[in-house]
C-alpha cells in the first residue's frame, strides 16, 4: 500500500472520524493533524476532555509512523506519555510529530498540540512496535476463531 492510500485509510476510520480529526500534511516521519473543537470533545469544566489531547498526540505520532512503514508492517503503541500544559476551551488545535528513532521493531517519536495562538496545550511522545502484517494477521485469525467457538 502507498504512503499516501495508507494514510487515507487510517484518516477514513472510524475512531478518526468520532473525534474529526484531519491530515493536514505528511511526509516521511513528520506529519501536522488538525482538530476543531467541538462541544463533544469537552469534560464538564468546559475544557477539552485529556483523553481527547491524548489521543490527538498518540494519532499524530502514529500517522508519522505510518509514513514509514511498509506494505507488509503495520505498527502499535507500546506507550504514550502526555504532558498537559495549558487547557484548551473551544477553536482549532494543531498537532505536529516527528519521529526521533526509526529501529526495525521500535519506533519514537515527539509531538506538540498547539492552539490558535500557537500556545502549547500538549507535548507528548510514544513509542510505537513494528509489527509484520503477515504473522500479525495469522495470530488474529487464531483469536478470532478461538472466539467464535
């Protein structure tokens, strides 16, 4: 699969599309996302619910991952650490990552989630596992079928 169908692809599912966000621009091991604000993104003070930033940054950071990956790999978080900076209430936020080591079965990678004004609201880093689509798939054809029995 080319970079650019992988990254329509994963920016086509349905997590995405829950939370709105978007690829703004991408190239190998760098990528921006945007996220406008919406009410249903908000906890009950009237900021941004965490879970939401947390989720833009590990998004971010994996698109970034993505752009390097083969057809044959795929990848997952291993960890992601989120640093909270400043809440953010209502307009666009900014989500830009890079990825810092590129290894053949791990790979790190920073991100910063700015607001409007470009104040920092978020910085964050995850560590992604490669994984080889082919024995991945095999081991989930084994779960699935442990499950339907």
């Amino acid at each position: 699969m080319a970079i650019p169908n992988r990254l329509k692809q994963v920016e086509s599912g349905p997590f995405w599309k829950l939370l709105g966000m978007k690829i703004v621009e991408a190239e190998e091991g760098r990528v921006r996302l945007s996220l406008e604000l919406q009410e249903e993104h908000m906890q009950i003070y009237g900021v941004i619910h965490g879970g939401v930033l947390a989720s833009l940054v590990d998004s971010a950071v994996g698109i970034a991952v993505q752009s390097t990956l083969t057809e044959n790999e795929g990848s997952t978080t291993t960890n992601l650490q989120i640093m909270y900076a400043k809440p953010a209430k209502s307009g666009h936020l900014t989500a830009e990552a890079q990825l810092i080591r590129r290894g053949k079965t791990i790979v790190f990678g920073d991100c910063r989630v700015t607001d409007e004004a470009g104040d920092l609201i978020v910085q964050g880093n995850a560590t992604y596992m490669i994984l080889d689509l082919k024995r991945w798939a095999k081991d989930k054809e084994v779960r699935l079928e442990l499950k339907t029995d």
